[in-house]
C-alpha cells in the first residue's frame, strides 16, 4: 500500500501467509518510541483498513473514502492484496486520485476503471462469498465494530441469515423477482397482442357481418327474381299458342259483334223514347180531336158546330192525329227490324296475351324468361369471395399456448418465490434446523475455553437467550470483560458454521479487543484459544494490541512504526 492513511509515499508490505500467532505492536518515533512507552496512532489497524478497502472499497472503521488518502501527499492513494482461492490466484488493485479498480483472475486482468465499479465490486463479493459485514465479524474484529449483539433484531438476523446461507435464498429470490418481473412482462406484451389480435378481429367482424347482411339481402332479392321468373316460364310454358292466336281471331269477331250489338241496344233505347214521345202525341190529338167532334167549346161551353171555322179545327186535329199515328207506325215497324237484328253472342273467347302480337313472340318471350332465368341462378354472389378471404387472410387466429406457458412460468416462479421469502417456509426451517445447533454446540465450547459461565444460544426464531443461573440476561447486563469474551467466542463460532457451509478462512484479526476490560485470566484464556487455533487449524492470526507484555507470549512480533508523520511495516516478522 501507498499514501493510504498514514502510509506515504513509499509502499509498505504485509505478508498475511503466516500459519501462526502474531502480535502487531506500535512504535511512534515521533512522540518518543519504545522509551516512553508510545503505541497509538502507528497505523496498526491501518492494515486492517487497507485490507478492508482493497476487498470491498470501504474501511473497516467509519472513515470516508476520500480521507483514506495520506493528508500529506493528498494523491496516488494506491493499496493492492493478493490471495489464492481454490488454487487460483487474484489480485485487487484499488486506489484514488486517481480513482482505480483493477481485479485479475489468474492470468486474465479487467480493465481499468475510472472509479469504483459496481459491476466488479459484485464480482469481488461475490467470489469471496462474504459480505463486508460478515467480514468484520468474521475475519476483522474490531473495537470500532458494533457487537452482533448489540445490533437491533433485524440486524442480528441479517447476519445469521447471510452465514446461515439464507441469505443466498434472498439473492436468489431477487433474481427469481427479476425473472418474475420480465416474465410478466413478456405476459403483457403478449396480452397487447392477443388484444390487438382480437380487436383486429373484431373490427374484421364486423365487415365479415356487414357484408353478410349484403349478401343475405342480395341473396333474398335473387331469390324472389327467380322465384318471379320461374313462374312467368311456367305460366308461358301453359300457354297453347295455336290456340291462343285463334282465340285472338275470334276475339277480334266477337269484339265487332259485340259493337253492332251495343250499337243496337242504343239505337233501339233512342228508339223506345221517340216512341213514347209519339204515343204521347197520338193521345193528345185523339184527345183534341174528340173534343172538336162534340161541337163544345171547352173553355165556355158554348156550342161552336155554328161557327165557320169549327170545320177547319176539326180538319187540322184530325190530320195531326193521323200524322202523329203514321209516326208512331214507322217507329214500331223500324224497332222491330232493330229487335229482329238483335242476337245473343257467344261467351268471350279467353287469351292468355293482351295483344296478339305478344301471342306471335310467345316463344322468344319463353327463351328470354329461360335465359334471364338461367342468367340469375348462376349469378355469382359478388360477397362470398370477399368474405372468404377475410376469414381466411384478415382473422387471425389467436394462439394461446405462448401466454399459457408464461402463466404457468409465473404461476411457478411465484410459488418458488413464497417458498424462498416466508419466513414459514420449509427451506429456511431445514437450514436453520440443520446448522443451529451446529452453531450452538461451537458457541458453548468456545464460551467454556474463554471461562464465561454464561450459557448463550440461539433460538429457533434466531433470536438469542443469555443466561447465568438460570436467570435472563441482556448483553448490556455483561460486564465490558465479559461482553469482549462473548465478542470473541461468537466470532470463533460464526467461523466455524463460515467454514462448514462454504470454504476455510485462513486470516483472523484482533483488534485491541482484548486490551480493555479483560481480567489477566480472559486475556490467558483468548491467547490460549488464538493460538489453539493457529497451531491446529493452521490460522494466521494477528493480534494488534497496546499491550506490551504480550510481547513475551508470543512467538512472531510485526512492529509498525510511526516516523516523521508517516508508518512503516517491519518486512521480517520478528520471532520471538
């Protein structure tokens, strides 16, 4: 690393790879050295820092990315790590001013990025399997570090679920909402269609229908033409036509006969009146000539047979009455020439043509009915194609079977998606089942190796019991002695459950945890375990204390000095 906290300018190394304990101590030159006794502020936990920006682009402790720069030189901030996972080998390259993440897998190296990527920082974190917060309970204990146990429920259990694996089931489930997510949208899309399939359809429909009722009405007004024609063909096909045109010759007679007798009935009808007319004039001259015979006047009643005159009057009577009597004589003799011409005819003759031309081209008529007739049969429905092909190419058939598939898809998805987020669910109580009590049993050994006689254990709801005799206790009730050993003893724990669920972790990190509020017989008893674990587990575990009469109890000693302002890392471990 380089100008990272109090690094400078020149890089300073630390070899991790070390299968044994080792106590970081602090030297600062610059307020007296060993000989005042001055160990703060060297930058030993500026290794655990670097180690913590170089994996997850964040210290360990609360310090903001930019501060993490050496104040001195304010630039070209640089801090690398290599390590091998699975028998292969990566190196992560972070720094600022300018900003850098470079991470290579073997021999395959990303590029450059301006800034931190998100992209490769998920690759980072999820190649390690670890979240930054697993790794500070983890691999980086740290007194800066909120204790598990004094984190609110929801937090505690985000933890147990991340080392518990149920975690995966969450990030599994997210991806499961992803893929739900665009499976009901690919279900919405295809709903669009099949609606805009439909509506098309339905439009088309409707032409289909409209144009039906076209042709049903042109069909019916066809069928009543034929109807019509058929029936005049058979009324001509009755027709005898020989006979019809003799029936119009006889016609023609009986219509001139039948004139001469309308004739006569008027000439006799003229007749019977000027025969009354007549009649009557007889009787008035038979009348008045009687009366001139008597000799009588017949206004006064005198006798007139004296007078010269009554002779001429009975003279002009009687020559009136015979005129009027020869008149009467010649109309009765010309009635009865009239009557004697009088007949009764015939009943009219029947033809089936009004005219007898019409009866003359009575077979062209019959053949133009015939062809007018066949003409109509086999008229082509001028609707039946057009309806065809827009059932055929306009209406499209809807397929159902891709929306079929994406429900059942999402139905599943769903279902897959209740079995990975209830907290009911049957797969998170297999795994909790299987590992808590893994972990309890790991907790209680290493609660007996650090001498706490508190009895600590997990429930089945993931919440924790802390009892001493029987009686309930919270973490605050823990002395701080106390409280640093069950710090220590659930880290050892998470580990082992860690270790047993995924891959060994071969670095560990005690930061100053026992140096405060531990008794001596906590410190023997976490130094007994630390280097329990170091010698049989093949640990590297490194110690950073203010404490220098640890000094004599362990082997290997990293010294960090602090000399004019910036830290520096001895190269050799030194063995003590």
């Amino acid at each position: 690393m380089k100008n990272f906290m109090s690094v400078g300018n020149q890089t300073q190394a630390v070899d991790f790879d070390r299968r044994d304990l080792t106590l970081v101590l602090g030297e600062n030159l610059d307020q007296g050295g060993d000989d005042s006794g001055a160990r703060n502020g060297t930058g030993k936990t500026t290794i655990i820092n670097a180690l913590s920006y170089a994996l997850y682009g964040q210290a360990l402790t609360n310090i903001k990315r930019d501060n993490l720069i050496n104040k001195t030189n304010g630039k070209n901030m640089l801090v690398c790590v290599d390590f091998d996972l699975n028998g292969v080998h990566y190196r992560i390259e972070r720094g600022r001013k300018p900003n850098l993440l470079k991470y290579q897998i073997g021999d395959v190296e990303s590029e450059e990025q301006q800034g931190d990527s998100r992209e490769t920082q998920h690759a980072i974190e999820k190649q390690l399997n670890m979240s930054h917060e697993m790794f500070k309970h983890l691999v980086a204990l740290n007194t800066y570090t909120q204790p598990f146990l004094s984190l609110s429920a929801n937090d505690q259990r985000d933890i147990i679920e991340q080392m518990l694996g149920i975690t995966l089931l969450s990030e599994k489930a997210e991806k499961l909402k992803e893929e739900n997510k665009q499976t009901k949208d690919l279900i919405t899309e295809e709903e669009y269609r099949i609606k805009a399939i439909q509506e098309a359809n339905e439009k088309i429909q409707e032409q289909i229908e409209a144009m039906e009722r076209r042709q049903r009405l042109w069909s019916t007004k066809r069928n009543e033409e034929v109807e019509k024609l058929e029936q005049a063909i058979n009324d001509l096909s009755h027709v005898n036509i020989e006979e019809e045109i003799k029936n119009h010759t006889e016609l023609t007679k009986w219509n001139t006969a039948n004139s001469i007798q309308d004739q006569l009935q008027k000439d006799i009808a003229q007749l019977d009146t000027q025969f009354g007319r007549a009649e009557r004039d007889v009787n008035n001259a038979k009348k008045a000539l009687e009366g001139w015979q008597d000799g009588v006047c017949h206004s006064c009643n005198q006798n007139i047979t004296h007078l010269d005159s009554h002779k001429q009057h009975i003279a002009d009577a009687e020559k009136e009455y015979n005129d009027a009597s020869t008149l009467l004589r010649e109309l009765q003799a010309t009635k009865k020439e009239l009557v004697d011409k009088q007949e009764t005819l015939p009943p009219t003759p029947t033809v089936f043509y009004d005219d007898v031309n019409e009866a003359h081209g009575h077979k062209s008529s019959l053949a133009t009915l015939e062809s007018q007739l066949q003409h109509k049969v086999n008229e082509s429905d001028p609707y039946a194609e057009q309806i065809d092909e827009m059932r055929n190419a306009a209406v499209q058939e809807v397929n159902w079977d891709t929306i079929n598939q994406l429900n059942r898809i999402r139905e599943h998805q769903e279902f897959l998606l209740k079995l990975l987020t209830n907290k009911d669910s049957f797969i998170r109580k297999r795994i909790i089942d299987q590992n808590l009590s893994f972990l309890n049993n790991r907790l209680t050994y290493y609660l007996g190796c650090m001498g706490l006689p508190h009895t600590v254990r997990f429930m089945n709801d993931l919440g924790v019991e802390i009892q001493e005799l029987g009686r309930d206790l919270d973490f605050d009730n823990l002395s701080r002695g106390e409280r640093n050993r069950l710090i220590l003893s659930l880290s050892w724990a998470f580990r082992d459950v860690w270790e047993s669920l995924y891959h060994p972790i071969n670095l560990l990190f005690i930061d100053e945890v026992i140096d405060s509020g531990m008794d001596a017989s906590g410190v023997d008893s976490a130094l007994g375990s630390l280097k329990k674990m170091s010698r049989d587990r093949n640990k590297s575990v490194w110690l950073v204390s203010h404490k220098d009469e640890l000094a004599g109890r362990v082997n290997n000693i990293l010294k960090v000095v602090k000399e004019n302002g910036y830290t520096s890392y001895d190269t050799d471990i030194e063995v003590v």
